[in-house]
C-alpha cells in the first residue's frame, strides 16, 4: 500500500521558517519524481515544487521560487520542503504526491503564517 505522510508544519510569524518532511513506504521511491502541492481553505489544489528521481535541482511554482527548496533522501525514502521567508498567503495544507498527481496525496500537514 502506497502511503505518504506529511509532517512538520505548525504556525510562525511572516518572514519566518519551517522544514517539512514527507515519509514515503510501500514503493520504490527511488523510481519515482516526488512534488508537493498545497490546498487552502476554499482554493483549488495549488502545485509547489517536484524534483527528480536522484535528487538535484528542483523545480518551482512562481509563487515560491527564491524561498522554497525541496530535496530528497532516497536512503530514508523521505521528501523534504525547507520554506524561508514565508507569507501569509502561504498558508495551506501541504501534501506530498508521486510524481505530479495530486490523487496519490497521503496525510497532509497545516502551515498557518500569521501576523
């Protein structure tokens, strides 16, 4: 059974930091591009970044180039999202897919940056 769980988000100040995790198990995650979307209240789906098979350099939406970065560890089969410099408007449920579907989407995790 394929399962991906988010973990990490929490609530911080603008301008401020979080690290997301995303824990993968039931495929080879190492065969697989991985990208996060994220979903606030009412919104549609909005997708964030993926990023290749090996790792590297990813790719982003405009909204969050020059602050996002995501990475992987295909030892651990874990997804990362080191978000800098955050906004309000970041906040979201954020969800980590296979590849870019976001119907293979687990568990997701609340980011709220608040004033």
């Amino acid at each position: 059974e394929v399962q991906l769980q988010a973990s990490g988000g929490g609530e911080v100040q603008p301008g401020g930091s979080l690290r997301l995790s995303c824990a993968a198990s039931g495929f080879a995650f190492s065969d697989y591009t991985m990208s996060w979307f994220r979903q606030a209240p009412g919104e549609k789906p909005e997708w964030v970044s993926s990023i290749g098979r090996a790792g590297g350099a990813g790719i982003y939406a405009d909204s969050v180039k020059g602050r996002f970065t995501t990475s992987r560890d295909n030892a651990k089969n874990t997804l990362y999202l080191q978000m800098d410099s955050l906004k309000p408007d970041d906040t979201a449920v954020y969800y980590c897919t296979r590849q870019s579907d976001f119907g293979s989407r687990g568990q997701g995790t609340l980011v709220t940056v608040f004033s």
